[in-house]
C-alpha cells in the first residue's frame, strides 16, 4: 500500500496524537498528529461525523469538550486544525 495512505489512515484520529497521548492509549509509541494537507482534511472531515450524520464544526467541538474535557489537549488541536483549514477556504 501507497505510504502516503497509510499515513492518512494513522494520522485521521481526533485532531492526531501526539507520541506521549498514544502510549496512554495504548498505541505504538509514535506521533499520530496530521502533517500533510491531505492528512489534515480527513481528520478534520471525520470529526464533522457523528456516526453518518454529518455535524458543524461547533457540535463537534462541544462533543469533544464533553468526552475528554474543557482542558484536554485534543481540544486545542481540533481548534488549530479547524482555524488552518478555514483559513485555506479564504485563501482559494
């Protein structure tokens, strides 16, 4: 398989998890954090579903909020990657 897929595959989680997140979680220990535009816009896409219902960005914020919490990491992530991807909307 294409590398590059994989990458998309790993890396679509949440807003990606960093190296120090995934072992919590049980995960091999590495970074699973977005890096390629392509990787950023399938895990900002899978965030606006919730099952397959598509959601806006500020449900899916509040889900997030309510599941890991106000403080956590991932939020703060997830707001970053929603502020670079609208920012390419107004770019094009």
């Amino acid at each position: 398989m294409d590398e590059r897929i994989v990458r998309i595959i790993e890396r679509h989680i949440g807003a990606g998890i960093p190296a120090d997140e995934a072992r919590v979680l049980g995960l091999p220990d590495k970074d699973y954090l977005p890096l390629s535009p392509e990787e950023k816009i399938v895990a900002y896409a899978d965030n606006l579903l919730s099952g397959s219902r598509l959601t806006s960005f500020e449900e899916s914020l509040h889900r997030f909020k309510n599941l890991l919490g106000i403080d956590h990491p991932a939020i703060e992530r997830f707001l970053k990657l929603h502020k670079e991807i609208e920012g390419w909307k107004r770019e094009g």
